[in-house]
C-alpha cells in the first residue's frame, strides 16, 4: 500500500526555535497550528511554547527556563 505525501503547506504544525535567556536554544519545536490565533501568531504560539516547557520541566524535576524569543521556522 503505497503512503500518502504530504506537501509542503498540508503540515498540521507550525515549527518555530526558542531562544532562551540563558543563551541555550530549542530547535523546530511543534506547535498545532488549530491552536495558534491567526491575529496574534507569535504571541500564542509563545504561550503554547511555555505551556509546553513548564510540562518537561515538572516531568524532568528541573525549573522551566524562561523563554527570550520565538521565532517561526519557514
């Protein structure tokens, strides 16, 4: 049975890399792209990141690092 490709646009997340103030930096992370508003992108995008980053930290036992900047992947 053969796969379906997906094209380029079809891609049910968007990718974006955080710069963390420590100067650390976290490459492609997903965010679904039905939960970014489209009139605030990089704003939600971000609280979702952050959402995502308190979740590890309390799975690792560490304390979640506090995110400098988003910036979406195209």
């Amino acid at each position: 049975m053969a796969s379906k490709r997906t094209r380029a646009g079809d891609s049910a997340y968007a990718l974006y890399n955080i710069h963390y103030e420590d100067g650390t930096r976290s490459s492609n992370r997903k965010v679904p792209l039905t939960e970014i508003d489209k009139l605030k992108e990089d704003a939600s995008a971000r609280e979702i990141l952050e959402a995502q980053d308190r979740r590890i930290a309390a799975l690792s036992g560490r304390p979640p690092r506090a995110i400098k900047s988003v910036d979406r992947v195209s």
